[in-house]
C-alpha cells in the first residue's frame, strides 16, 4: 500500500493541501495540467466569474473523459472480439 502524502498545489492563485499517493513531480503535473485548462477557459468567460471557469473546465473535461471512456470500451470490445476469433482458429486447427 503506497504511502498517503501532503502536498501543497495552487490552483487559479488559491493554495490548497491535499493528500495522496501520488509523487510531488504527478501532484505537480496535475497541477500544471488543470491550472492551464482552467487559464484557457478563463479566457472566454466573463471576469471574475469564477464558478463558471470551474463549471465549464469540468464539463470540458467531463466530456473528454466520456469520450475516452467510450473509445476505450470500444477497443477493449474489438480486442475481445479478435482475441475469440484467434482462439477459435487455433481450436479449428488443431482437428
């Protein structure tokens, strides 16, 4: 079992701790990664509107996620599929 860790980040200028598994350099990366969606988003929202930078960076990303999810499931599927058809072909030749 990993060890739980504290770790400082800052996201849009506002310090949080939190705690996790993770390495400092993957809590650093994840960092890096939403404050740079977060800045992207900000760009078209009205000033100061932070509850919305944050709602629709979520549904940005909820949407990529789904999205991945789907492709996901999808290969694993074809994958399964193939794998079948290879093990039957194998049985066949064996006869």
């Amino acid at each position: 079992m990993s060890q739980v860790l504290s770790h400082r980040v800052t996201i849009m200028g506002r310090e949080f701790v939190v705690k996790s598994p993770a390495s400092p350099e993957k809590v650093a990366e994840i960092e890096q990664f939403l404050n740079a969606r977060l800045n992207g988003v900000a760009k078209g929202v009205a000033v100061g509107d932070i509850q919305a930078v944050v709602s629709l960076a979520l549904l940005n990303l909820a949407g990529e996620y789904l999205s991945l999810k789907d492709d996901w499931s999808r290969r694993e599927q074809e994958s399964s599929e193939r794998l079948a058809g290879l093990i039957r072909r194998m049985d066949g030749s064996q006869l």
